[in-house]
C-alpha cells in the first residue's frame, strides 16, 4: 500500500506497463479512482502530466511504428534527434 492506495497485482501490473515504473508519474496516482480512471487523468486529460510535451512523444511513436522489428534506444534517440 502507497499513499494509501490499495491495488491488486493486476492493477498494478497495469499501471507500470503504462507509466513504465517512473516514479513521477506514479506519484499522479489518485486514492479513490480506478486503474482505468488513474491512467486517463494522465495521459488523456487536458493538462496530463504524462503527456505535457506530445510532440517529443509523437516523434518517437513515429520512428517506432516506422520500425517494425523494433530498434535499439541508441538508434531511437539518434533519429529523434534529442
């Protein structure tokens, strides 16, 4: 239990393959709304922590999907440029 917050390993589960383990966004996490909820307020919502900067994330999702057999983090940020 975190922030008294009391999730399932299911849930769990699910909110790190979203938010990857990163500490900061998991300190997003509200008591009281479900997994589901939790995971629109940050990526969906107007002003989502997760997303306050798209573009870099629409560039990398771009040079991903144009790879289809994945690529190594090295290649990923020589084409992303940052």
């Amino acid at each position: 239990m975190y922030k008294d917050i009391e999730l399932e390993h299911r849930d769990i589960a699910m909110l790190y393959m979203v938010l990857g383990g990163i500490p900061f966004y998991l300190n997003h996490v509200k008591r009281g709304m479900s997994v589901s909820q939790n995971i629109d307020a940050l990526c969906f919502a107007k002003d989502a922590p997760l997303f306050s900067n798209p573009a870099r994330h629409l560039r990398i999702l771009e040079i991903l999907a144009a790879h289809r057999n994945g690529m190594m983090r090295e290649e990923l940020l020589a084409q992303a440029a940052f």
